[in-house]
C-alpha cells in the first residue's frame, strides 16, 4: 500500500469518526465450511467479526420510492480499515449491530491505488 492510500484511509477515517458514532460499529459473516454428502448439507463454520468507526445515515424521505429504497434502510459509511488498522472487505448479507442488527444490502467501494479507502453500505432489516 502505498503513501497516498494510506493517508485518503486516514482522511476517509477521520471524516467518518468526526460524523460517526462514537461508538464502534460490529459486522458479523457467516462463514459456511464444509458440504455434507451424508446429510447433503453445508455446515456453518465459525463467524468472522470486526468492529469498525461508522457514519449511520437515514435516506432522505424524497428518496425513499418503495422500490431500490424501502422505508428503514439507512447508509452506512465505514472506512476501508477495522478499528485495529487491518483491511476490510464488506460484503452482501453480512450483519451490522446499530443497536438493531442490519444486513449489508448493498456494497460500493471508493478506491485508490487498489486499496479500499472507504465504503458505502445500503443496509436494512
């Protein structure tokens, strides 16, 4: 990673901490292991979690049409790094704890340099 990646993660970091929750934010990934052929079955492994600074914002009522935005998602801004410096990958179905647990719906990445610097997340219920 090179010296302009690091410092748009930090800016993107900053930015997302000074507008965010003071609080860390968890995100939870199921993790499916194995396939069964006894029980013909996936088994789930163990889930993967991180904790993230995050800017959790409503949609504004002019953009909710009850179709691509549905009454109760929200956005989510989360830097391209965890609270402890390593990279992130959000994904779809992943989960978000607010205080109520969301799924990831949608994910689009702002990069440079190849590196995730930060990410918008469509989340709901």
């Amino acid at each position: 990673m090179g010296i302009a990646a690091n410092g748009w993660i930090s800016l993107a970091s900053a930015m997302i901490k000074q507008n965010g929750r003071a609080d860390p934010i968890t995100f939870t990934r199921q993790v499916v292991n194995n396939y069964s052929p006894d029980t013909l079955t996936r088994t789930e492994g163990t889930p993967v979690t991180y904790s993230v600074v995050g800017a959790p914002l409503d949609f504004k009522l002019k953009e909710i049409d009850q179709i691509t935005i549905i009454t109760g998602q929200k956005m989510l801004w989360v830097p391209g790094v965890d609270t402890s410096g390593a990279a992130i990958d959000p994904q779809v179905g992943d989960t978000v704890n607010l205080g109520v647990i969301y799924r990831v719906l949608e994910v689009t990445s702002f990069e440079t340099e190849s590196v995730n610097c930060a990410f918008l997340l469509k989340i709901g219920a």
